[in-house]
C-alpha cells in the first residue's frame, strides 16, 4: 500500500468501531515525505506525500470502514525549560538562537531536544528545567541559515 495523503486527524474523526493500526516514528521522521514503514501488526506501508506536509502525531495515513493506520511519534529526550522572567526567556531565546536549536512552546514551558551543552548553558544561566522522556505533537523544524 502506497499512501499519497493525510486522511485526517483522529483528533477530529473518530475511530470507533475501527481497527487500529499504528505506525510509530520518531520526531525526526515526521518531516520526511518519502518512507516506507511498517505498522505494529507487521503490515508494510509505502508513503509517497504529495503535499509539502509534515506528518503530525495522529494523522490518519488509511481509512475504510473498519480499519485506521494512525501516526504515532515516539517519546524524545527533551529538556523542559520554565523561564522565571521574561529577562530569562529572552536570554535563553537569543542563545538557543545562536545555535540554530529549534524549540516548541507547551503552555508554560519551553522544549528542546537533550543537549549536554544547551544543560550545560542552562545551569550558567540559572534558568529551571528539567530532563524528561517527553511525547511532541510535531517535528522539532530545523531552520537553514547561514551567516555569510
């Protein structure tokens, strides 16, 4: 099976009553239009996007009236920032920045993937986190920049 488009979201369609199957990916796989993976009951799946679309934990790669091939992104070892002020945030900001890190934003708190140096640069900083096992919605999205 070649899978060319999203059908959906399971935030949105419901599944009941529908087998599931799941393909699980990495955060780092979301952003690949081409791959060929195989779903947690051993079925191999082709997809080939024809939109310049990240998958997103959830998506629905297949449906029919009873079965449902569903995106899911593994856990990533993340560093989970909490800034007291805003002094901190625009501090830690402009360093992630320099770096060229992308980071995700949940309610209160910042997100980036595990980086001995970025831990490093955080306890200079003085700026509360934690190390944890965490489960992102979306791809971590490098920016290409050069400063030439």
């Amino acid at each position: 099976m070649i899978i060319t488009e999203i059908v959906g979201n399971v935030d949105d369609i419901s599944s009941v009553g529908r087998h599931i199957e799941r393909v699980y990916f990495s955060s780092d796989d979301l952003v690949k239009r081409i791959q060929r993976v195989t779903t947690d009951h051993g079925n191999e799946v082709g997809i080939r996007l024809a939109d310049p679309k990240d998958l997103v934990d959830g998506d629905i790669l297949y449906m029919d009236e009873r079965n449902m091939i569903i995106v899911s992104v593994k856990s990533d070892d993340l560093l989970v920032l909490r800034p007291l002020s805003m002094q901190q945030m625009g501090e830690i900001a402009h360093q992630l920045g320099n770096r060229h890190l992308p980071a995700q934003f949940e309610e209160e708190v910042m997100l980036v993937q595990y980086d001995y140096l970025v831990e490093e640069l955080l306890v200079q900083l003085e700026i509360p986190y934690t190390r944890e096992e965490r489960k992102v919605k979306k791809a971590f999205r490098h920016i290409g920049h050069s400063h030439g």
